[in-house]
C-alpha cells in the first residue's frame, strides 16, 4: 500500500514538471502567460495569444525565426531575455518600455518567443 501511494506521488511530480525549452531552458507554456501578464498586446500582435492587438510595435509572428532583435541585436536567447528585461541598455533609442520583466520571467518570455518561426 505504501508502495502504491509513493509511486502515484512520484507519477505526480513528474507530471508536473514543465517543460523546458532546450535553447533557452525557459518554460514557454509559461512565457505565453506572461505575454498576457505584461500586457506584450498592447504594443504586438502576438499569434496564440488573446487580447488588443496593438500595431505601435512589430507583429511578432516568426519572431524565432528573425535574425535580430529590432534590427540591430543577434537573436540569441541570452539577448531576447535582456532585451525584455532593459530595452534601452541594448538600444537607447528603443521606444519599448522597461516593464520590470524579472530574469525568470525574462527566460520564460524568450522561449515562448522562439517557438514563433
């Protein structure tokens, strides 16, 4: 009986656990919560996810798929995550606001991205 029970535990956990984007070792079923969290709508289209639909920035459909970030940073997951969390210290004339996006949440919202191609 005890037996049965920490199995199931077990099967719980490992249910549970998020996936991890292999790139960037965020959690992009997460990242795509926090688009809507952050309110990434206001400003993006951003496909999957519900909400305005702003056009003051880029869609961002095959955002995985671009080569830089605004035109100018590599597209690497190390720089969407710092570009997320401080637009401006990447590109001083970058009219994205500082939205306070953690790190965490940073990795998260870089992996989701990279699943647009």
């Amino acid at each position: 009986m005890k037996f049965t029970i920490v199995a199931i535990a077990l099967l719980a956990l490992i249910s549970c656990k998020h996936e991890e984007h292999p790139t960037t070792g965020g959690n992009p079923a997460r990242g795509k919560q926090l688009v809507a969290q952050y309110g990434c709508t206001t400003c993006h289209i951003v496909p999957g996810v519900e909400g305005p639909n702003g056009m003051v920035g880029p869609a961002l459909d095959h955002f995985g798929s671009r080569g830089t970030i605004a035109g100018k940073v590599p597209n690497t997951p190390d720089n969407v995550a710092r570009w997320l969390q401080d637009p401006q210290a990447m590109n001083p004339t970058s009219v994205m606001p500082n939205l306070g996006i953690t790190p965490a949440d940073a990795k998260d919202l870089a992996a989701f991205l990279d699943t647009l191609k």
